[in-house]
C-alpha cells in the first residue's frame, strides 16, 4: 500500500472509527464523575474528555511547525515549508477549539466563560501567536523569503508552547492541574481505570484526526505547488 493510499483512505477511516469509540466511552462508558469532596460533578464536565485532548494536540501542531521550521532552513527544501504551513493551519483550528471547550467548561464550572488567568491568558496568546505566523505568510508574496521568515517566525513563536504547558505549574492558577505536580506544592490527578482509559482513547482520536487532516493539507499544497510550476513552465 502505497503511503498517499494509506494517508488518504485508511488514516481517515481509523481516524473517524477512533473519534466515535472516544465518543462512546464519553457518554456511556464513563461513571459519574465526582468531585474531591466526593459530590457528583455535573455532566458537564465530560467536556474535559474533549478539551485536554484537543489542547495536547494543538501542542503536537506547533511542535511540528517548530521540527519542519527548523528543518527548512537547514535544508531550503520546501516539503518542509509546506509541513510548516499545513501544521499551523490545522493547529491553529485546534488552539481555537481549546479556548471554545475551556470557556464552555469555565462556565459550567465558576459561573463565567473567562478570566485572566495564567492557563487561560497563555492559551490565548498560544492563539495569537499562530495567527500572526499564518498572517506573515500571507504578507509575504516572495516564496523564498516567506518561507524563511515564517521559519524563523516558528522557531521563536514555539516559546508559547511550553509557556502555556507550564503555565499551571509554575503560577497559582484557577485551572485545575490534572497530572503532576506544581511548583507552588498544589497537584491533581485522574484516578481510575475508566477515567484514564478515556482520556487515553480521546487523545489518540484527536491526534489521528489532525494527522488525517494535516495529511490532507499537504498533499494539496503539493498538488498547488505543482500546478504553479506548471504554470511558470508554460508562460
């Protein structure tokens, strides 16, 4: 099998499968959901199954635009450019989604859809700053000099990246802290079988949609790449 045959109709079939097993296990595989205190949190917080894969995906989107940013410009090659380009794109889709999911959650959860804490604010400008990359790539019309600039763009831009991991760990913060432990001595966790296997599920879901949807993207841009120089050859 060849590797467009694989990215074009197996990966999206396995992706659209693994997105509808994580959404069962959402709604019917999970328990009730309790707090610390042991109360029954509303159901509302099954968006946590969404919001926390969709943001480690987003994470994963850069941290390919900063590996094939890199990448180009040691290479000038401009399959690398077009991975950048096609990353951010679909990343950029998904840091929206994380603020969409986590206002939605905020609200159930404080009574309002935003304020300007650490993960919250880092989130936002995690946002920002991808538009801005995809904004200077529309600014540019020079191939080369576009692709060198939103190469350096994003290897600096990645800074936000861990910014906005880190964010909760190193500042006290209204967001709770599901794993680890944080610099200020609070920690959180997931406990149980069914729990974790769910948010596992979700996880792996959302990163073969955005690889099925990432691989998408490429492979158009080549084929635009291609026609454009065709075109040139012909003129």
């Amino acid at each position: 099998m060849s590797d467009r045959s694989f990215t074009g109709k197996v990966l999206p079939l396995v992706a659209a499968a693994t997105m509808l097993l994580a959404i069962g296990m959402i709604f019917f595989y999970l328990p009730e959901m309790k707090g610390e205190s042991g109360e029954v949190l509303d159901s509302s917080f099954r968006i946590f199954y969404f919001h926390m894969p969709i943001a480690i995906t987003s994470y994963l989107a850069f941290t390919a635009v900063f590996v094939s940013s890199i990448l180009y410009l040691r290479s000038s090659e401009y399959k690398w450019d077009i991975v950048s380009r096609s990353a951010a794109e679909v990343g950029v889709i998904f840091a929206f989604l994380v603020l969409v999911t986590g206002s939605v959650w905020a609200k159930a959860t404080w009574g309002w859809y935003w304020i300007w804490e650490p993960r919250l604010t880092t989130s936002l400008a995690l946002f920002l700053v991808y538009v801005a990359y995809l904004l200077l790539r529309q600014a540019v019309d020079a191939p080369d000099k576009r692709a060198r600039l939103a190469s350096v763009f994003g290897i600096l831009g990645f800074v936000s990246v861990p910014l906005s991991f880190l964010s909760i760990r190193l500042w006290r913060s209204a967001h709770p802290l599901m794993f680890g432990e944080a610099s200020y001595g609070s920690g959180g966790g997931l406990e149980g079988t069914s729990l974790q296997l769910t948010l596992l599920v979700n996880i792996i879901a959302f990163i073969l949609v955005f690889a099925a949807i990432t691989s998408y993207k490429i492979g158009n841009e080549k084929l635009e790449e291609e026609a454009n120089a065709l075109r040139s050859s012909l003129r």
